[in-house]
C-alpha cells in the first residue's frame, strides 16, 4: 500500500471499543466525523 498523502481518506480498519467491541472506521462514513489521534504509549498499558 502506497503511503498516504495529505487530503487521503484514511483507509479502513477495526479496533476494540472502550467496552470491548469490535469498532471499523467504516461504520462511521457518512454518519458522523471522526477525529484519529495518535499518542505512542501515552495513557496505553505497557
């Protein structure tokens, strides 16, 4: 897969909820916005 480029769509994929369910980012399109923030280990059980 090519690196993104800025104004990308960003590409599918499925993470856990707070609550343990399985969550893609395509349940959202269309329906809400989202906002992905990534922080490396801060907050994050080791």
């Amino acid at each position: 897969m090519p690196p993104l480029q800025v104004g990308d769509a960003a590409p599918d994929f499925e993470l856990p909820d707070h609550q343990g369910n399985r969550v893609r980012l395509s349940d959202f399109r269309g329906k809400r916005n989202v906002v992905l923030a990534f922080y490396v280990l801060a907050n994050t059980p080791t």
